[in-house]
C-alpha cells in the first residue's frame, strides 16, 4: 500500500482503539517507514513506559490489506499494554555493556512478543477483531455512562 493510503487508515482507528485498550494516557506516535533490508519489519514498536509514549514504526510498503494494516496496529499497542513488563530495563540496563544489552534485548524481545501473540489469540478466540473491540468499548462506555447516571 502507499504511505497515504496506510495513514488514512491508521488516523481513522487509532483514536478509538487506544482508547478501547485503555491507552487513552499514552502519547502515541506513528512513523510511516519504507522497506529496510537489513532490518525488515511490517510493524515496531518503541515505548517509554515512565514517560507513556511510544512509537510505532509501520512499513507502509509490506502492507498489502485494510486489515493488515489494522492487524498490525492492534499487535503494536498490544506490545504497549504489556509496556509494564519494561520496567525490568530500567533494573538491568545500567549493570550492562553494550554487547550485553543487545543480548538482553533479544532475549526481551523473544519473551514479549509470545505475551503479545497470546493477547492477540486471546482476542481472536473470542470472536474479536478491531472493529469489534472499538464497538465493544463504546458500548461498555455506555452501559457504564447509564449506571453511573442510576446512581
Ligand atoms: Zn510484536
């Protein structure tokens, strides 16, 4: 897909479904990349967890569909709903060299993104899609804007 075409979706959803992954805090920036060889990757995601932002790297190139685009979307702030799991660099990043960190990076990442997977599954199994989960935020967001209006 073209850059453009990739952006018009992402700025039509991602209000909506930061919010329905309760990242309404974070500050969320998309940076639309083009094909890198020596590190290929359809999405990226860096986050901040003491600051709340993040970034999230999309090649726009190897995106081919709505959905993929979407799917991708949902799996990179997934990795910032697990960004609590982070705070573990914040411990063993000073006692590192160099070498080391990037060692423990790979490890990191070997680990988070199983956790990731499995949310995504998790969401799968139930039926769920990115459409859903945004109309299901809204309406939760009604039914508890109706209760709160009872009591
Ligand atoms: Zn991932």
């Amino acid at each position: 897909m073209t850059k453009s075409q990739v952006k018009k979706i992402i700025n039509k959803i991602l209000p909506d479904l930061q919010r329905a992954l309760h990242l309404d805090n974070w500050k969320i920036n998309i940076e639309y990349v083009e094909i890198a060889p020596d590190d290929l990757f359809v999405g990226k995601c860096h986050r901040d967890e003491k600051r709340q932002h993040a970034v999230i790297l999309l090649c726009y190139e190897l995106l081919q569909t709505k959905s993929e685009v979407k799917e991708t979307l949902l799996h990179e702030l997934l990795h910032i709903v697990n960004a609590a799991y982070d705070v573990i660099n914040d411990v063993i990043d000073p006692m590192l060299d160099d070498t080391e960190k990037n060692v423990f990076n790979v490890i990191r990442n070997r680990a988070s993104e199983p956790a990731v997977l499995a949310l995504e599954n998790m969401l799968k199994s139930m039926g769920l899609n990115v459409k859903d989960i945004i109309a299901l935020n809204r309406r939760s967001s009604i039914i508890m804007m109706n209760t709160m209006g009872k009591i």
